[in-house]
C-alpha cells in the first residue's frame, strides 16, 4: 500500500510530492481516505520548526475530513465507508489517569498528526481509531475540516471553565481561530465583545456573533472596559498588554489563553488576587470534547468562512496563510 503526499523536505521549504508505504495497519487504528484539510497556523510553525518538534520530510495537515476506508482488527465503532474527522491528535496511551477519566488529550505518552508521522497533505491518513470523530451530516466537508482543530480548540475551553449562557464575554483577535469563537460563545447564549487592534473587521465581527467592538489601538479602549467580562479567550499569536485584558475581568472572571505570544506573559499578581482571577492556556480537548462540539456546530449553525484550494496548489495555499490574508481559514481538497 503506498500514500501519496506533499512533503516539505527541510525548514520552510516548498512542498513536493512524495509517495510512502505506512505499513500495516494496527489493529487499534484507522485507515482514512483524505478529501479535505484544513490547513492551520500549527502547520506554519511545523514548516518553520518554530518549536524546535519538526522533523522532515514534513507532511502537515491536522485538520483532516475523509472516508474510513479500512479499520484494524480490534475496531468495532468504525466502519469502512463512514465519513470522520482528525484534529491534532491522533492516538493516546488509553490506560493512564487521564485517558481513564475521558481526558485524552492530557495523556503524556499522546500522539500528534504530524509530530514525527504524516499528516493530511496526502491521500491517506492513519490514526488511532478513537480519535477519528465522525461527521454530522448537517456539516460539509469541506467546512468540518476547521472545526477539527480551530474549532475545537475555542470550543473546548468553554466546557473546561464552565462558560454559561448569560457571561459577559470577549474574543481578542478576529482570525482563524477568534471568528469561530464569538459564534460559539454568541450561539451559547453570551454576550460577546470582540477585541482587535483596529476596527477593519468589525462589520464581519459583528456578523459573526459579536455584540461589540473594542480597538485596542483606540485611546483608554482596555481601560473603560476595567471589571466588564466573565471570560475572554486571546486566540492572538502575538503579545499583548495582558495586564489590561486581566483588569477588564470581573470577579472570578477567566482569562484563557490559545493562540501563542511571542514572549512570556508578565501579569501583575495583585489584580488577580484582589479578585480571584484566572489566567490559564486552553487547547482542544478529547474526543467526545470534539464530538460534542460538532453537534453543536451542526445544530446552531457555526461554520467556518474558507478560502478553498485544490491539494495539488498546496504551496499556494500556504504562502495565502503566511501572508495573513486569509478569510479565515484555508482548506485543501483533494484531487482523487
């Protein structure tokens, strides 16, 4: 059996095409038939090896859709012909304490897609069979593929800290990730105020959930909305001045942080003290974290806006997401 990939052979190299043999099949996994990725900003730092985990050849793509073509022996909730989803993770150890109490993704033996294995720019994919999530019908494949990774890592923190209808709520940054998340935070009921350096994207902003605007780049923006939120979400890659974003929390409100800064974050104690304050990290979470968020994707009507390429104009399609042009994230489909 031989896959057919795109792979970058060194550090922020063009893709290319490679084919290679993944082996048998494991009696605990899946064997997928690729027809969409996502591509994620995950996948920029791997080409980039910005985290020091890359090894190359690198087939990317973690944001996978495709069809169950065959299922290892000991599978039996699979089967061949089922339409599923791949998010970041693919396997776990599924004895320790975490994988017993359903908390899969803090398994410290986990598996990722594209960590030293091969991810979705191919025409297969392999992976642990609990972690290929199936796909409500209600849900395109091309629009799933987001919501395996993006979607589920803004969807997740909200079940972590206990996000409720009503919370007064902030997205900061409207990309990839901040737009699924003031529609998942604006269909769960809340309130949500979106948070961006100017006010370019505030009509899509607002269309897609967000009942106000902060610029940041505005005179006091930050500091007039001092004891204002239950929770905000930073989907931001960059630095901000967190110990603003940290004051605009009401008592017990919760900071959670997704996208990465560039530099360790420096937070006054006091303020958090004073009004027991969170600042935690978020990710996405287990399969039937995911699981659930599908449904509630497929019943509300959250999707992702996508800019669509074939698979074969793969480096096109990244040099789109480099350049942070991109509305607002970018999917491959496959060409056969």
């Amino acid at each position: 059996m031989s896959v057919r990939a795109f792979a970058a052979k060194a550090v922020k190299s063009s893709f290319e095409p490679m084919t290679f043999d993944p082996g048998p099949l494991a009696d605990g996994d899946v064997h997928v038939r690729v027809t969409h990725c996502g591509i994620c900003h995950s996948d920029l730092s791997m080409l980039d090896n910005e985290w020091g985990i890359s090894q190359y050849p690198l087939v990317p793509g973690h944001e996978v859709v495709g069809v169950v073509e065959s299922v290892g022996r000991s599978v039996t909730h699979l089967r061949a012909g089922q339409r599923v989803g791949l998010g970041w993770q693919c396997g776990a150890c599924m004895r320790c304490e975490w994988c017993s109490r359903g908390r899969q993704h803090l398994c410290g033996t986990q598996a990722a897609t594209i960590v030293g294995r091969h991810g979705g720019f191919a025409t297969h994919v392999r992976a642990q069979a609990e972690f290929a999530v199936p796909i409500p019908d209600a849900i395109s494949s091309e629009l799933a593929g987001p919501l395996m990774c993006a979607g589920a890592t803004v969807f997740t923190p909200m079940l972590t800290h206990k996000v409720t209808a009503g919370d007064r709520c902030a997205v900061v940054g409207i990309g990839g990730l901040g737009h699924l998340a003031l529609q998942f935070l604006s269909k769960w009921g809340c309130p949500v105020t979106a948070i961006s350096s100017t006010r370019s994207k505030e009509a899509e902003a607002r269309a897609f959930g967000a009942s106000a605007f902060l610029a940041t780049s505005e005179p006091n923006a930050l500091a007039g909305a001092t004891n204002s939120f239950d929770y905000i979400i930073s989907t931001i890659s960059a630095d901000a001045d967190w110990n603003a974003l940290v004051n605009t929390l009401r008592p017990q409100g919760r900071l959670v942080i997704v996208g990465v800064p560039n530099s360790p974050l420096s937070i006054a104690a006091f303020p958090m003290i004073a009004s027991e304050r969170t600042v935690a990290g978020g990710r996405l979470g287990s399969p039937a974290d995911v699981t659930q968020m599908l449904d509630f994707a497929a019943r509300t009507g959250v999707r992702p806006m996508i800019e669509k390429f074939k698979m074969s104009d793969v480096n096109r399609a990244m040099d789109r997401l480099r350049s942070g042009q991109a509305r607002y994230r970018v999917v491959l489909e496959s060409e056969g």
